[in-house]
C-alpha cells in the first residue's frame, strides 16, 4: 500500500509537541509493515535547512498559482531518512526557509501551510507518488482534503483521504477574503470552509476528507460534546459516520529505561527497584530536594498552560506541602503566572519542592525514572504521551480521566490493583486531591502492592505496533478491502 503523511512537523527534523512526536513514530510503524511505501512531507523550514546532520538533495523544482500568487516549490529529499519512509521537503525559502522564531505564529500562517497543503499534492504527482492513502494532520495540512476534493480528484482517483485531529482547539481560522484571495477554489466549497461568518480550515478538511480520525478513543466521543470540540461540536455530530479514534503509541526504543542515555543507571521490569533507587537518588540531588529514599517523588513534565490542569496543582500545593509526607518535582516552561508560582512555591519549600522552568528532554528522562508518582490532571487531552513515558520507567500516574489519559491509565481498585493508575473523574481540585492521597497512601502503608503497580505499568505494551495496525485496518476499510 502506498501512504503518503502530510504534517507541518516531524521529529527528529523539527517538533514543537506531540504532532512532532507521531510523524516520528507513525510513519516508521507503517513502513515496517511489509508491502507498504510510505512517504513523509514536511516543510523545508530553515532549522532543517541548517541542519548539517541531515543529507538533503532536491530532486526537482517548479512553481504553483495560489490566488493570484505564483509560488516556487523545491521538492528535496532526505537521503539518509530511516529504513522505510522516504522523507521529502517542500522548500520555499519566503514561507519557511528564511523564517526565525517558530514553526507557528507567523502572521501569514493561514497563507503559508494553504501553500503547502496545495504544493504537496503536487510534489506527489512530480514523483509519481499516486498514494492509495494521504494522510493529513491537523489544521496546518487540512487544506490539502479540500483541494484533493476541488480540484486534484481526477488526477488521484483512487487515493483515500484521512485527516487526523490531533488538536481540535487550533483550526486554522481566516478572515472570509482567504477564500478569493489565497485558495481561489470553487464557490461550491466556500460553504465547507465557512463556520460563523470566517473560514475555518479545519471545518473544510472534516468536510472533505473521506475519513476523520482523532488519537484517542474517548476523545472522538469527546469531541460530540461543546465542553471540548472548541465550537466543531456540530461539524462533528454531522461526520459521525465518519469519525474515529485510534489511541497513540510512544517510540519505546527512546523511551526505554533499559537503554536511555541520559539516565545514571539503566533498569528493567525485573531489575526497576534498585535501579529506579538509584535514579531518584541521583535526581534528588540534582534538582536540589532532600535526599530521602522515603519520600514519595511526585512529578510533572510539561507545558507549563492552563489545559494541563495546573489550577488544579496550584490549589491543592499548600495542602500538599503541609498535610503530605511528599516532594514535588515540576519541568517545563509556558505561562509566565505558572512559572512565577512554582518558582515561589520552591522558594517557600527548599528540599521538598523543586521547579525547573526550562526545556530538557535528558531532565525529562531522568525525572521519569527517578519520580515514584506522575501528574497530569489535565483539563482535557487528546491523547497525552507523558503519562505513557511515566509508565514505562516505572513512574505510577495519577490523572484526569479524560480523553487518552481515560484510555491508557485504567484506573486501580480499592485495594490498588488491576488498574495501571489513578484517576479522578470530574475536573475538580479536591478530586485531585483525592486521587494523590490515594496514590501517597498506597505508596506508604502497602508498598508491595504499590511496587506491583510500577511492575504491571512497565509491562504494557505501548508502542506504536498496535496503533499503525489500526490504522491501516482503517485504510483497507476507506480501501474497500474486506
């Protein structure tokens, strides 16, 4: 089968969140499945110009009209791109080669990945790559199941098209003149950009796309609901037929406590008592927090935003600081209020909490190897992968069930067993609160079961294996394969 993945990031070239972290993964997982050539295009952003690791030669150039524009589109390969996946570049240095800053928050975002949804159509036909499956992502490539439909149908007319929501809360939003002046498709699909008077980017690749998938289970039925689709609620009640979710995976060869550089000790399942002893320990006295092998670690890596759930932290930590035999460690950076209030609570705290307002992906290693107890009691989560790293070094979460997190941390019963986690229910800091008391009681006064705990959440299987054969379940089913 021949898939080809549009994305406006991929690791290991470029990666802001998640998004960056599947187009690592995914495509990788499908190229091992035999019979499938799988393509990855990306932006030609000047990082990846810059990057002298990466051998990138083009393969040919031409130009595009979009509106009244006429656009050159370099189309180059990576030639030392991982065993299965052909990764190519769309180069324009005016949209992203010559651009500092981030791969988003350009003025004229809504112009640039418009170019780039229509350039990678035909970069596909430049290298007579006809996919039977184009996979789009997010807002950013969500023009391209539009332009498919409008106008590219008769040159793939075999080709499925997916678009996968990985974030519904950005969707691509443009004032009503993008439509002539930027897309110059058909009146008749004005209407399927068209959401409350402005053009909605996203609302057109629901609308277009033959299928729609989500990265969670919970979360595609979440998104029925206002509470989380962001004002798509009815789009989406309307492609319900069409509408799935398959839970992310993590890449458990970087993720791997067994093998991970960046920690002071390498631990399994069998072999994570000392091992993950030895790594709190280290960590305690990295970050500056008292070293007590007895006290429980609790930890967060994230970014530092309001969806994650850190009101909730932040109303609870006196209690937690006063009333709990606990230490606190938080990694990340984001909203300046946030920040301050850690800062402060560390101050207030020495040796029992410790705040790094900084980016660190080996800090982040060690800090899921060395905490005893993860937080995420995020607000809402699509899918979430940190809670899935916490679990395979060892760390026991405690989140919001919502969305991914409701699907891959099945919450403990009474007695802490059976389940891979805690969980509380409704978006509320005493239930929080609840479900942390829990987790520090389990971990004080029942420290075999709690130990058992660690031993079943390493144990489970959350790579990409299962998920890249449920998506391609999905693509023989948009294939009409029985």
């Amino acid at each position: 089968m021949k898939i080809a993945l549009l994305a406006s990031e991929g690791a290991p070239y470029i990666k802001s969140g998640g998004l960056g972290d599947v187009m690592e993964a995914l495509p990788a997982a499908l190229g091992r499945i035999e019979g499938n050539e799988v393509a990855l295009l990306l932006p030609y952003y000047k990082k990846i110009r810059e990057n002298k690791a990466l051998d990138v030669g083009q393969v040919t150039s031409f130009e595009i009209t979009l509106g009244w524009r006429k656009q050159y589109v370099g189309v180059m390969k990576l030639n030392n791109a991982p065993k299965g996946v052909q990764v190519y570049f769309v180069d324009n240095l005016y949209y992203f080669g010559n651009r500092d800053g981030g791969i988003y928050g350009h003025g004229d975002d809504g112009e640039r990945f418009a170019y780039f949804s229509k350039a990678c159509l035909e970069v596909l036909l430049k290298l007579n790559f006809i996919p039977d499956i184009l996979q789009c992502n997010d807002w950013q490539t969500g023009l391209a199941p539009t332009y498919l439909a409008a106008e590219y149908y008769p040159l793939f007319p075999n080709t499925k098209c997916l678009f996968t929501i990985h974030n519904i809360e950005y969707q691509g939003w443009a004032d009503g003149y993008f439509f002539d002046d930027v897309l110059a498709l058909p009146g008749q699909y004005r209407a399927c950009l068209d959401l409350n008077g402005g053009m909605n980017v996203m609302k057109g690749a629901i609308e277009t796309a033959h299928m729609v998938s989500t990265v969670s289970e919970t979360y595609a039925k979440q998104l029925m609901y206002p509470y989380y689709a962001h004002g798509m609620d009815a789009v989406l009640s309307a492609a319900a037929g069409k509408l799935t979710g398959i839970t992310n995976g993590i890449d458990t060869n970087t993720f791997n406590p067994a093998t991970d550089p960046a920690l002071p000790c390498h631990y399994n399942s069998d072999t994570f008592l000392s091992g993950k002893a030895y790594c709190k320990a280290a960590l305690q006295k990295e970050v500056g927090l008292e070293e007590n092998p007895n006290l429980p670690l609790l930890v967060m890596v994230t970014r530092l935003a309001g969806h994650k759930g850190l009101d909730l932290l932040c109303y609870i930590a006196e209690r937690l600081m006063t009333q709990r035999s606990c230490q606190l460690l938080i990694l990340g950076t984001g909203e300046a209020g946030f920040e301050e209030f850690f800062r402060r609570l560390a101050d207030k705290y020495p040796g029992k909490v410790a705040a790094k307002i900084t980016f660190d992906l080996a800090l982040a290693s060690r800090i899921y190897a060395g905490g005893d107890i993860y937080l995420m009691p995020s607000k809402s989560e699509p899918c979430g992968l940190s809670q899935m790293n916490a679990m395979r070094y060892g760390t026991v979460p405690v989140v919001h069930a919502t969305g991914g997190l409701k699907d891959t941390v099945p919450g403990v019963d009474a007695g802490g067993q059976n389940g891979l986690g805690f969980t509380f229910q409704s978006y509320n800091a005493d239930d929080f609160y609840d479900a942390l008391s829990r987790a520090l009681e389990l971990y004080h006064t029942r420290r075999d079961v709690f130990t058992a705990l660690q031993k079943r959440d390493m144990e489970q299987d959350f790579s990409w294996d299962k998920p890249a054969g449920r998506y391609m379940e999905l693509f023989h089913k948009l294939l009409g394969h029985r």
